[in-house]
C-alpha cells in the first residue's frame, strides 16, 4: 500500500476516514481531496441553482459543508472529535444520496431524462451501499461504491450544466 497508519488502511475493509487518521501518513492528501471535493460541490451548488432548483442547490451545498467538517474532523484526535467526525460524515452521506432524487423533475424537464435517471440509480446504489457499510463488510468497499457512483452522476450533471443554455439566453 502507499500509505500506513501505526498499521496499513485497507482499501477494501477500512473507512475512507481512515485515510485523514490522525498519524496517517496520507492525511494530507486526504483533507486536500475532501476540501477539494467541497469546494467543487460548493461551487457547483450556485452553478446550478437557477437550472435545477433551489433544493437542489442546498442539498448540495450541505454536502459540501459536511464534507469539509469530515475534512476539519479527522479521526483519532479524541472521542468527542471522532463522534462529531461520525456525525458530519452520516450528513455529508444523507444530503449526497438525496441530491440526484431532488433534482430528478428538473433533470427531466431540461430534457435529460438519462441523467435523472441514472441519479435514481446512483441514489439507490449509494443508499445500499452506505447503509450496508454500517452493518456488515467490507466496510471500505461499500463506502468507495456508494460514494462513487453518485460522485459520477455530479459529474455528468456538471458536464451537462456546463454545456446548458440558461432559458434566459438568447441563441447567438
């Protein structure tokens, strides 16, 4: 592996918080992502507030809030820190999954049925996933597939807003 605790993450069993632990040698790396990600989120909730709503636009920009407190968070500081590390990441999780079911009417209605589609699936895919790393493992495993298949809806509804006419925009 390219990084360690006092023993090394595994990918596949371990939470991806482990990867920010207090004396993890990839901590760095892993708070510059987290932070990276929230911002983008951020930056993509005001991008995208007058094309898919504003419930989408909050839940969003709650993901990306919570996502930085994972990132001001890390685990293995204290108790108290690790539980409200817990808290911000179960948030982060709840808002994420249920970014691409607010924004499925919109999607729709600007014509792209597909990707409100596939934000259905990627919701469902992360709900399973994130509840099933709660009760059973390989926890790290479960957590990387939830996450990532919303991850890659956010994507394609970045790509898609990036390439929209907004309803007020004349044709050139």
């Amino acid at each position: 592996p390219l990084y360690h605790l006092a023993t090394a993450v595994d990918d596949v069993d371990d939470a991806i918080s482990q990867l920010a632990h207090v004396g993890s040698n990839t901590r760095w790396l892993m708070t510059t992502v987290l932070v990276g990600f929230a911002v983008g989120v951020g930056l993509l909730a005001v991008a995208v507030r007058a094309l898919l709503g504003t419930a989408t636009s909050a839940l969003l920009a709650a993901t990306a809030a919570s996502t930085l407190a994972v990132a001001v968070l890390p685990l293995g500081q204290s108790g108290d820190v690790d539980r409200l590390h817990g808290i911000a990441a179960g948030l982060g999780y709840i808002t994420l999954i249920g970014v691409p079911l607010v924004a499925h009417a919109a999607l729709v209605r600007l014509g792209a049925p597909r990707v409100a589609s596939s934000g259905r699936f990627a919701a469902a895919v992360a709900a399973c996933s994130l509840a099933a790393s709660l009760t059973v493992g390989p926890t790290g495993m479960f957590q990387r597939l939830g996450l990532t298949a919303v991850d890659a809806w956010i994507v394609a509804v970045a790509l898609l807003a990036s390439s929209s006419r907004r309803p007020d925009e004349t044709p050139a």
